[in-house]
C-alpha cells in the first residue's frame, strides 16, 4: 500500500473534476463513469465525462495555446521544459504506478521499474532530438532553399488502457517535443493517470493549453476527436476496429493525419535445431505471454516450435509448464506479484468463451493456473495446444494471459504462420546460430523482430506495425515525429535578395547551414 498513491487518487477524485484544460481541472458536463477496479470489482469513485461542447471548448483552447507561438517557436525551451517534467515524473513514479495499479489492474512493481522510467526516458529522449534539428539548407541558381520541419499544430491522441502511461509518453513526448498542443483521450478504464501527469506538466512549464485530458469514452469523446475539424493529426493506439473508425473519421471531416498502432498476435519460434537453453526459453515465453496479463499488442500469443524430434518438443513443453508455473498471480499492489487482473468484466467474459470454444473444438489444455481470485476480473495463465483454426483463439486477438503452442516441421512453416497473418506487429526468434538467424531477419515481416530474447527495442527504435497492425507513422525512435511534423520549404528567390553572385553552372548545393556558409 502506497500512502502518496492513495492520497493522489483521493485529490484526482475530490471534486469530480476529470477534465484538464488551461492549467486546471474542471468538471466534465457529460454523463457520470464509474472507475472501477479490476482487482477487486469495486468502485473507486467516479468522473463526469467531457460534454461535446466541452471537447470544443478545449480543442478552441488547445488552438490559441499553439497559436501564441511561445511554445511551438521555442524548441530549446521546450527541451527544457519536457527535461523537467521527466524529473518530476521519476519523482512521482509511486502514485502514477499506483494509479495505474488500483485504476487498471497494472502491476506496481512492474510499473514502477519499467513503464514509469520509459516515459521520464522518453522525455529526455525527445528534448534532446528536438535541439538537434535544423532541417535541410541548399542553394541553386534561382536562390536558396530552407527544408524546415514545423509543428503539425493541434494534435489528438487516443490511448488505451493496458500501459496508461507508458503509451501516453510514447505520443506525449514526440508530439509536445515537435511543438504541437495536445489533446488526450485516454481510455475510460485508465484515466486518472493522465490526469495527475497534466498536473505535472504544469508544474515543469508547459504552458497552460498546451496539454489537455479528456474523460471520456470512445464512442462520446473519442468520436467528437476524430470529427473535430480543428485537430490536424491524430494518433491512436488501439483495436484495429476503432483504428479503421478514425480513418474514415479523417475522411469525413478535415482530412485529419491519422496514425494507428492496433494489435497483434505475435509469434515466438523456437528454431529446435538452434536452441539450446529450454529453461531460459520457456522462462522468456511465459514473460512475453503473461507479462501485463497478456493484454499486451507484442503478447507471445503463439509459441511455435520448429522440428520433429518427439523428444525435445516434449522437454520443451515440461520447461514451458514449469515456468508458468512459477508465474504469482494476485493483487497488483503486493511486491511477489508478476501478473494480476484483466481489465473489466467483459474482457475477462471474453478471454474465458474463447478458451472454452477453442477446448470444445478439440485444444487440449497444457496448463493452466489451479487458481485464482473470484471476486474481480482474474483469468487464470493457460497454455494450450492444437487450437482449431476455426476458433476464435485460432485467428483472433486474444489479448488475454493465453498462449498457445504450434508445432511445425519446417522453418518455411513457420514463416507463413508470421506472414500470412493480417497482422504484422512484432515476433520472436529463438536461434543461437548468426547464419540462420540473419535467414530468419530476412523472411520474417514485422514491425519488430527479437532475436534470443522477447523485446520491443528501446525508447530509440521506432515501433510501429505491418499490415493490419498499424497504419502510417511509429512510436518512438526519431522517426515519431514524422507523425507531429509537416515538412514545409522555404525558399529565397535570388532576384529578391541583395545582389550575390553565382558561378555559372554551379550545381545546387546541400548541406547544414555551416557547411554552405
Ligand atoms: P479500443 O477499444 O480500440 O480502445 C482504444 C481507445 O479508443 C480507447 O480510448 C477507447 O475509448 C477509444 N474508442 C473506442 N471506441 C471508439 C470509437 N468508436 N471512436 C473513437 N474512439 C473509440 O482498444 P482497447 O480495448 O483499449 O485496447 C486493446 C487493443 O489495443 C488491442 O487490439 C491491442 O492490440 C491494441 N493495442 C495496440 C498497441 C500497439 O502499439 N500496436 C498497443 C496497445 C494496445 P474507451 O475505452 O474509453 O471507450
Ligand atoms: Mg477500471
């Protein structure tokens, strides 16, 4: 139990002021939500919803505030600003992982190691970029030209809820970095971790305006974003149903710059003949599948082992038993805990019909949990095997602590069951040999491969999906920004200029401003 946790949640519900605009939090004019807990089933407390009106109002505000200038004109003073908001995030780590805990089922000590620091991380990260760029210079004939990169102006961001602040830091830090206002809808089940992070961005100096929360759910508030026809990009991470919805949102209204990161159903190949390490394997699957409860968009939701030896798939699958096994389940405050709930009743309703169909299709059952908690929204760990393809396990999105095990005889095998899929978001190879391992690098289609380890990258490598995974733009590395920045050309006609002169034939020339002074 977290005394400044619980003291955060009891001012971000005081009041019921679940809107921030201007610098401060306000009463949202639309319907009433209950927050509540997936742990435990009961209600935290409850905010107002932002009235349509309201997303108006502070979309008109998010406007003047980029408008002004001073912020989108002063990149060395953003840099400085967003450096101290990292601060004031790692200082603040134990109430946002709190949040996060109570609000959304996330695992404290998992939030606070990883989630929390990936934003301050993110932070930094951006604040640095955003200094070094100048854009392009060069010069011809005709007079001399300026390649800048320019905020793209309002932005909207919809988030969802199974990393609350860590996905926030993936938009916020880019979007604010490159100059823009913002506009966040984060999901109704995880809000009261934005909420305290505007706090803090006040406080580091963003300017009033400049960073905005909505409460509000998908179909409300998220809609009336989408719609909005003075936000000029919006990114969105998320079901691919919602993602294609904010497309044609896009179409219908203002051509908004729409980017998607939607889900998943990623691959972990284990290469028989290149393996080695069963237990150390199986110990990195069970991370990858249960890690978040599996509702997690790189989730191992298939486990594909490649070979035809009885014997070592055999050896494997006791490994993989014996690591699920160690997994504890329980209440994502308590230190020994690795995974806790899933995140509403309905999800949970789900996750369970699916594993039921999938049995009564003819899975069989490897592993699962004994128990788990009743009251709340729990789903045990489970690892099945010889799921039907007709089954909603066989083609769908789990998101879910469920894996299943797929053996093939063929690495090509293996490889189709990768690319074949709609999605396309990130795999996992487990291959100690370099030769075979590059063979894999060449025929396997996602956004992100991991090589000998589940991973997503780092803070500065771009994440973003293939196929149906995604749609245009990436989180992190340098290349987020291209979802917050317009190329815009300047160019100086030479007639215009004081007289210069020009050898004649001189080609045109590139370069920084330095190298062409
Ligand atoms: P979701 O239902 O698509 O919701 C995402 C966000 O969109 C929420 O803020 C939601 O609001 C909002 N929304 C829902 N319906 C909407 C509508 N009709 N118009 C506008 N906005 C709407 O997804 P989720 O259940 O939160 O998250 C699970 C999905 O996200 C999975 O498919 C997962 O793979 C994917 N995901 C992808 C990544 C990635 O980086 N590729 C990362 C994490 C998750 P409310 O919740 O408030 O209704
Ligand atoms: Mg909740």
């Amino acid at each position: 139990m977290s005394e400044k946790g619980a003291q955060a949640l009891k001012e971000l519900l005081e009041g019921d002021r679940g809107v921030f605009t201007a610098g401060e939090r306000i009463t949202g004019q639309g319907p009433s939500v209950e927050l509540i807990c997936p742990a435990t089933g009961e209600a935290l407390g409850s905010l107002s919803e932002a009235s349509s009106e309201q997303v108006d109002t502070v979309v008109a505000a998010a406007r003047a505030a980029f408008s002004s200038g001073t912020w989108a004109q002063d990149g060395p003073h953003r840099s400085a600003v967003l450096r101290r908001l990292a601060d004031l995030v790692d200082a603040h780590a134990e109430e946002i992982a709190y949040l996060d805990a109570v609000e959304a089922g996330k695992v404290f000590v998992g939030s606070v190691e990883e989630d929390v620091p990936d934003v301050s991380g993110n932070l930094r990260f951006y604040a640095d970029l955003i200094t070094q760029s100048e854009g392009r210079f060069l010069q011809d004939a005709t007079g001399w030209g300026w390649v800048r990169k320019v905020p793209v102006g309002v932005v909207g961001a919809v988030l969802p809820w199974n990393y609350p602040i860590a996905m926030l830091g993936w938009k916020v830090a880019p979007a604010l970095a490159a100059g823009n206002a913002i506009v966040l809808k984060p999901s109704e089940d995880s809000t009261l971790s934005a909420l305290f992070f505007a706090g803090l961005a006040t406080e580091a100096g963003v300017p009033d305006g400049i960073l905005n929360v909505l409460t509000g759910g998908g179909p409300s508030v998220g809609q009336a974003m989408g719609l909005h026809p003075d936000i000029d990009a919006l990114t969105f991470t998320g079901s691919g149903e919602v993602g294609r919805a904010f497309l044609e949102y896009s179409a219908r209204s203002n051509l908004k710059k729409v980017s998607l990161e939607l889900g998943g159903r990623a691959g972990y190949i284990i290469d028989e003949e290149h393996a080695s390490d069963f237990e150390g394997i199986a110990a990195d699957v069970v991370g990858a599948a249960f890690g978040t409860s599996g509702q997690n968009c790189t989730a191992s939701s298939r486990v594909i082992f490649v070979g035809d030896n009885d014997e070592r798939f055999g050896q494997f699958r006791d490994a993989l038993v014996a690591a699920a096994r160690e997994i504890t389940v329980g209440d994502p405050l308590a230190e020994e805990t690795v995974m806790g709930p899933v995140i509403n009743a309905e999800a949970r309703d789900r996750i369970t019909r699916w594993v039921e169909e999938a049995v009564s299709k003819g899975a069989s059952v490897v592993f699962a949990t004994p128990e788990v908690p009743q009251q709340g929204n729990w789903c045990p760990p489970t690892v099945l095997q010889d799921v039907p393809a007709d089954s909603e396990l066989g083609r769908g999105e789990v998101f879910g602590p469920v894996t299943q095990l797929v053996r093939v005889s063929s690495r090509e095998e293996a490889v189709s069951a990768i690319n074949d899929e709609p999605y396309g978001l990130a795999s996992t190879v487990w291959c100690e040999d370099l030769k075979q391992a590059k063979w894999w690098t060449d025929q396997v289609r996602v956004g992100t491969l991991a090589i000998n380890g589940y991973s997503e990258g780092t803070i500065a490598t771009p994440f973003g999906g293939l196929r149906q995974s995604g749609f245009w733009g990436r989180d992190n590395g340098p290349e987020a920004l291209d979802a917050y920045q317009e190329a815009m050309t300047v160019w100086v006609a030479q007639g215009l200029g004081p007289p210069r002169e020009v050898n004649p034939g001189q080609e045109a020339r590139s370069g920084t401003r330095e190298e062409l002074a």
